[in-house]
C-alpha cells in the first residue's frame, strides 16, 4: 500500500489523505524569529558609568556574521568582539568624564530602528585619584605609593584612565617639618585648601589660568603628566604671615623652616584679609594703582609681588620700618627679603594669614 496513510479512526470508510499533500504541510519553513536588542552596559540612563569599562550589547541570538557591528559614540578606538548571543566593545583608551556615550545597532541598511539604541553618561573623575596623581608629581607635601600589587602602568594612558575612574588602594606620606596648621586643611577623599593650592600651582606649570579647580582641561594634562612623570620642580611651600606684635612672615620650603622677616600687613580701615589662600599670580615688578584711605590716587612701583588674595599680594615696598600695620591690604617686606622670599613662593603656595 505505498504513497497511502491508512486512518486509524473507527472504520468509517473514509480515504486517508494523500501522503504526498500531508509530508508538504509537515515540511513548510518556519517563520524566522527577528533579532531584538536585549539590553546594553552600562544601562540606559546610567548617569555614573565608569569610563574605561567594556560596552556589552546582548540579542536575543546571536548576531549574523553579515551585520553590521553597533556603534559607540563619540567614537573612540577599540575592538569589537562576539561570543553568542553577545558583542562587547573594549575601549582602547576609554571615555573622558562627562561623556554622553551613545549605543546604537544599525539595520543592513545602516538606519538605526526605534528600540536599538541606548545611551549613558560618565561618571566624575576620583577625588581621591587627583590627589595620588598631585602627591605622585610633588604638588602636595607629601608622597603617596600605591600597595603591593595595586599599581598601574604609568605610561599607559589606557591605564591611567581606568584609574582616574576607580583609584588604586596606596599609601600618603607626609613630609615632615611643616607646621601644624598645614595638616589641618588636608581631608583625604573630598576636596580641600591643599588640593586648591596642588592645583593652581600645576596649572601655573602647564599654561593654565592658576584658578585651583579641577576641570577637564587639568585632568587632561594631569594624566599626561602622570604618564610621562613630568613632576613639579619647585617644590612645596608653606608661608604664615603673622600680624602679632612684631608682625612677620614666614616661609616653609621642602619641610624646612627657610625664610623669617618683618613685614607689614593692612591698616584697620584696609586690613589684609584673613585666613589661607593660594598664590595665584606672580611679577617681578608692577606700578600699584589705587586709592589712598585719604581719597588720593596712588600709584606705587612694587617688586618681587605674589598675589594670594584679590589685590592682596607679597611684595616690597620701601617703609622707613616694618613690624607693624602700614599697608593696605598687602603683607609688604623689605628689598632683600622680598627677593629671597620671591622664588620660594611659587603659584599654588598656600600664604595663611592669622587674625
């Protein structure tokens, strides 16, 4: 009985069906199930994402050899891969802060259809990495060293990236010798007057404007500068002016007490302000211009001047005497020890003023 199907059913006399028409049903293709994006990482609308970390894009199977791969931007250089069901993009350096990072998958046709694409920002750089880096090139007083194992390659950009984002475990040390009025400004992990100073000086160093803050333009050179380990050549300095009675001004230079003189800071009706401040600009010599207490325009030839404060800077002047409240506003000093003090104050020097 071949080419026939015989019916199992309770003799009721009825042709089995055609064996040919039943094995044409049986053999029809079944409909293809569509490639659909499953998710991304970082996760849409990550707001902190780490910078330097893989992109992984999971399908529902695994993509055709023939597709197009996803596309990351902004772009940057890497590598895709795929295993699966899943593709990873492997940065080769990675994203910068703040980056609005955008996954998409194109169709064959390189349109980029509703539901394929996602996008995250990254996170801030690390507090408590720009303090390793600005202790690490000398712009702190003190040294830090990464833990047994912990470090990273410091020539590698790819490297100092990742670590901007998650700082490796390390070690500070201070130099000993300051007083102790510079260990009360240090918080390790969260901004402070130390860091402000750290920054303004290496800003000073690499063509900035000296203003203490650590925006994108400073961290770009700092991991630069940690790459290629361009430390700070000046050296760290600390200086207190005093308006005691004698008033004076002293300066800590590489954990050593390296400069004391007599100076003069503000009258009462123009008084030099109070508290710390980085120095934030330097001239060898300026014409001071201004307005006397008396209503009178000044306008006074100064030298060896260090700004710390608005108008307030470090500077000779000739006084018949210093040791008490002459100035307005300035911490003033005699020739010979304005131009000693003059190099051992450079941009970023904390200058503390007490009451």
């Amino acid at each position: 009985m071949t080419g026939v199907v015989l019916a199992t059913g309770g003799g009721s006399g009825q042709a089995a069906p055609r064996a040919g028409n039943h094995l044409a049903s049986r053999q029809t293709a079944p409909r293809p199930v569509p490639l659909r994006l499953l998710s991304v990482s970082p996760a849409d609308g990550t707001r902190n994402a780490d910078g330097a970390d893989i992109i992984t894009v999971t399908f529902s199977k695994p993509l055709p050899a023939g597709a197009p791969m996803p596309r990351v931007s902004p772009a940057v250089a890497g590598t895709w891969q795929r295993e699966g069901d899943i593709v990873t993009f492997t940065p080769s350096t990675g994203f910068v802060a703040g980056t609005h990072v955008r996954v998409s998958v194109p169709a064959a046709d390189g349109a980029v259809r509703s539901g394929y694409e996602s996008s995250f920002t990254t996170a801030g750089y690390s507090t408590l990495r720009l303090q390793e880096l600005l202790a690490q090139l000398g712009y702190l007083p003190m040294s830090w060293h990464a833990d047994l194992g912990a470090g990273i390659d410091d020539s590698s950009a790819a490297a100092q990236l990742a670590a901007a984002y998650t700082p490796p475990p390390g070690t500070f040390s201070w130099q000993q010798g300051y007083p102790k009025e510079l260990y009360t400004f240090w918080k390790q992990g969260s901004e402070n007057l130390l860091d402000k100073g750290a920054i303004t000086g290496f800003e000073a160093d690499h063509g900035m404007t000296p203003n203490g803050v650590a925006s994108p333009a400073v961290w770009a050179a700092l991991l630069k500068a940690a790459a290629a380990d361009d430390r700070n050549t000046h050296g760290y300095s600390y200086a207190i002016a005093s308006q005691g009675s004698p008033e004076t001004l002293t300066i800590w230079h590489n954990g050593r007490d390296a400069f004391s003189s007599l100076t003069n800071t503000g009258i009462s009706i123009d008084p030099t302000p109070v508290g710390t401040f980085p120095v934030y600009l330097k001239l060898p010599f300026q014409v001071m211009q201004g307005t006397n207490p008396d209503g009178s325009s000044y306008a006074d030839p100064v030298q060896w001047v260090s700004y710390f404060s608005g108008g307030s800077a470090v500077h000779y002047i000739s006084r018949g005497s210093y040791g008490y409240p002459q100035s307005l506003g300035c911490v003033e000093l005699p020739y010979n020890a304005a131009e000693q003090a003059y190099p051992i104050l450079p941009y970023g020097t904390l200058v503390t003023v007490t009451p």
